[in-house]
C-alpha cells in the first residue's frame, strides 16, 4: 500500500516556550530564514509525499497561511520586479496541498492523530510533529517508508538517548531484527528511573497501518490526562506487531528552547549563503570564551 498523505499535528499550546508562543504558534518560529514547520513539509515533500493533512487549533491560522497564496504580496512583489522573492514565496505555496482538521481542545498527541481520521480513513500515513526537525543526508521520512515497505508494518522513529533521561520520552525495548530496525515487544511512556534499561526513545516520526485508528477510538486518557499515541501504538503492536527504526540523521526538538537554539546553530552552519561566515564568528567566539 502507498503512502500517499502526512499527519502533522500543529495544535499543541507550545507552553515550553512561552512567552514567545503566546500569540504566534511554535511551528511558526524561524529558524535561520524559515519557519520551523516549513523544515518539516520540506522533508515530507522529499520524501515524495504532497498530501499533508494539518491539524490545527485556533491561535495557528498562521500555520495554513505560510502555504496559502498571498495575492497582495505576490502582486507588490511582481510589481517591484523582485522575482526571486516571488518565486521563493510562490514556491512554499505549491509545495504541498494542505487540508486542515481542528482539534478542538488540546487532548494530547493520541487525540490529534485521531481526528484525522475521517480523511485519512484506510490507508497507511505517515505522522510527522510540528516541531521535531531532523537534519539527514536521506529524509528521515524517506528512510522509514524504506522500512515500512519492507516489513509492512507500523514504524516509529527512535534514536538512543542518555539513560537519565528516557523519562521525558516514550520508550521501546525490541529485538534487533535488521541493521537499526527492532520488532518492539514493549512501549512505555515515560519510563520512572529504572523500570527500563533501554534507551531507544521515540521521536515525532511514525509510519502508521490505518488500523492506529481503531486502537486510539479504545484508548483512554492515560498520564497527564491525554489520550497517549503511545498507549495507542502498544495497542497496535498487540494487534499486528510494530518496529522501530533507528534513523539516520540528528534530530532537534525545536519546541524545547535548547534543542531550538541547537537547530538554529546546526541549520545556520550548513546554510549555502550564510554558513561559512557563521562558522567563523562561532570559532572566534569560542576562542574567546576560553580566554
Ligand atoms: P508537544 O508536546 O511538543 O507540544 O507535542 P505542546 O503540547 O504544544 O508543547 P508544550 O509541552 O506545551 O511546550 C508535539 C507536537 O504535537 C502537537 C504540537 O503542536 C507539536 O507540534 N500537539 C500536541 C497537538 O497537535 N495536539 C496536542 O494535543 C498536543
């Protein structure tokens, strides 16, 4: 089965960073020269997939916006003669076709993906968060629907992370059953110290089999009072099995404000016009600082 459409749930309060986000979504926080969700539909789009269904909430029609036509703008750009400006802003618009669902209040992750199903409906999908950026040679999405293909199940992204702290993440345990791919045979969401020796966290890129639906329509609110994909993807490991992929590629939670800052280096130094410079004013700097 193909696939041929990407979640991206964008309907989150982004409270880590406030007060930055408490009038502009998280998503739309700029990273070098882009918002951080155009990074994200970028990777969707290399990874050959044009349907991305948004779920949204109110406070995020920016969101929707940055990949709608903006007439006014592009009639001021045509009419100055800025053609490279009009270009690259027509360019974001057609990246993608975009349909939005609202979630209307923000009931966890579980919940977000769970109203995309009357328009996803029966078939596989991949879910990509709003705020989670993956810097990769090969898209990360592109290696996991490499692995979906294979095995012909649900994927979920990890990446090993520092033992003391896998209880900020949802955890697998899993055998081995190919170079970085692992048949999960246990899922626990945010792990208390000890209970898990493995540190395999899952971050926010998933291949999913439509049948997630079913077991989020049976899943309960579980810690925090939200509906947990986690809790849901142990549901669909039980019912037809699930893998996790250790991909390839250096991911940032660009919603947390290190792991922004880290992105914004990151991104800054591999940038075609501006990473060279930058990369010299970052070793005058840390030359300094070890005066
Ligand atoms: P996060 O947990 O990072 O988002 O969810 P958050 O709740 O906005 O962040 P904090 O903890 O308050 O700072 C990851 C992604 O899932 C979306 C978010 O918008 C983000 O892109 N999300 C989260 C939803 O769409 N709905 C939800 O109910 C929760």
């Amino acid at each position: 089965m193909k696939v041929r459409k990407a979640v991206v749930p964008v309907a989150g309060l982004g409270t880590r960073f406030l007060p930055a986000t408490k009038a502009i979504p998280k998503e739309m926080l700029t990273v070098v020269d882009r918002p951080i969700i155009q990074y994200i539909v970028e990777e969707i789009v290399a990874s050959g997939i044009k349907e991305v269904v948004l779920v949204t909430a109110s406070g995020k029609s920016a969101i929707e916006n940055h990949f709608d036509y903006s007439f006014e703008l592009e009639i001021f750009l045509s009419q100055k003669g800025k053609l490279d400006l009009l270009r690259e802003v027509r360019h974001i618009s057609d990246l993608i076709e975009v349909v939005s669902v609202r979630q209307k209040e923000p009931l966890g992750l579980g919940h977000a993906v769970k109203v995309t199903e009357p328009v996803v409906c029966n078939e596989p999908f991949v879910v990509v968060l709003g705020d989670d950026m993956v810097d990769a040679k090969v898209p990360c999405v592109f290696q996991m629907l490499k692995v979906f293909e294979e095995f012909q199940q649900s994927v979920v992204a990890v990446q090993k992370v520092p033992l003391d702290e896998t209880h900020r993440y949802g955890i697998i345990e899993g055998e081995e059953v190919a170079e970085g791919v692992y048949k999960v045979q246990r899922l626990i969401e945010k792990p208390a110290p000890g209970t898990s020796t493995s540190d395999l966290a899952i971050i926010g890129r998933y291949v999913l089999r439509p049948e997630i639906y079913g077991c989020l329509n049976r899943t309960l609110p579980g810690v925090g009072g939200e509906i947990q994909l986690t809790d849901a993807l142990d549901c669909l490991r039980k019912e037809q099995g699930l893998y996790a992929y250790e991909f390839k590629g250096n991911r940032y939670d660009a919603g947390d404000k290190m792991g922004y800052l880290q992105a914004t280096v990151n991104y800054a130094l591999t940038h075609p016009d501006l990473g060279r410079r930058f990369k010299e004013y970052l070793k005058k700097l840390v030359a300094n600082l070890d005066e």
